[in-house]
C-alpha cells in the first residue's frame, strides 16, 4: 500500500500524511526533510536562497526516484511536484495519489504567520502558481479530497472510506 499526497502549500500534506500513517501503521515520508538531508541545508527557505529553486527542483527529481520502489508508505510532497512530470511518474508507481484541495482563501488563513514558504512570500504569485497549478494536480489524483473548514480526523477518515 501506498498513498501519495498532493496539493498546494497549506493544503495539510504533512498533518494528514502524519494522521494517516498513524491510523494505517505505515510510515510516512516528508519529500522535503529528504530534500534537506540531500542538500545539507537546515531549512527550505535557506536552500531556497543560497541554491535556488531549480537545483531545489533537481533533489526533488532525485528523491522521487530514490522513492520509487518504496512501499508500505505515505509519501508528504512539496507542493510543487506536478511542475515536473518525471516526479509523480517515479512516485506513483503502485501508489494511490491523493489531493487535498483547498480553496485560495482557506490557504492564506492557514498560512497567515507562516514565513517559512519561500514561494507563499509574494501573495499574487502565489495565487497565480495556485491557480496554474490545479489541473495538473486534478490530472494526477486518484481521488480528490476536499479539505475546507474539515478537521484533519475527518479527512483521514474520508481517505480511509473511500480506499
Ligand atoms: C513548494 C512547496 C513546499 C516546498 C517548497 C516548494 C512549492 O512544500 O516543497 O517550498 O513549490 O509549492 P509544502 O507544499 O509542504 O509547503
């Protein structure tokens, strides 16, 4: 078994991932503390700013291959993933793909004091990578959740019914 979750920043990647590997007994896989470990950096937005996003891009690339024979998993994604076809083609390999979608406007309330997305900083390029972004993850989901005003029990049990 594998799950895969996708989504925009803010969408609960990681809170979801982490209820669901609790509920499932599985481990779960954060792509972003791999990314880190692979960089040597401590924190995204220090890798964001010494190394830039397209050699951010390029570990992402290498981590999803490294995953991709994994099993037994919930894999956490960065939310821009679907930016290179080549990353949900390693990850999805055996693996159900999930998104968690989210409105614009539930994001930017989850996110109000957060300082630690490099690309949640500008707001209207923020919202124009939100809005670029959802076909593709509509194209790559197996089964789409929708996260507004749910508690994070709620949509691990919605997963869960619905696998
Ligand atoms: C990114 C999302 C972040 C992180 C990086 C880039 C993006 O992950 O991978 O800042 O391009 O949307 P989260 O979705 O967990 O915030």
């Amino acid at each position: 078994m594998k799950f895969i979750l996708i989504g925009f920043m803010g969408a609960g990647k990681t809170s979801i991932g982490k209820a669901l590997a609790n509920k499932l007994k599985l481990k779960m896989i954060e792509m972003d503390d791999l990314i880190l470990k692979k960089s040597g950096r401590k924190s995204i937005e220090e890798l964001f700013s010494k190394d830039g996003e397209r050699q951010f891009r390029e570990w992402e690339i290498e981590v999803a291959k490294d995953l991709q024979d994994r099993n037994n998993l919930i894999i956490s994604t960065g939310g821009g993933v679907v930016m290179n076809r080549i990353i949900l083609d390693y990850l999805r390999s055996n693996g159900k793909t999930i998104f968690l979608k989210t409105s614009f406007f539930e994001i930017e309330k989850r996110l109000k004091n957060d300082s630690s997305r490099p690309l949640f900083k500008d707001k209207n390029k923020a919202r124009k990578l939100f809005s670029f972004r959802q076909s593709l993850y509509k194209e790559y989901a197996d089964l789409i959740v929708f996260t507004d005003g749910k508690s994070v029990k709620k949509i691990t049990y919605e997963i869960i019914s619905k696998n």
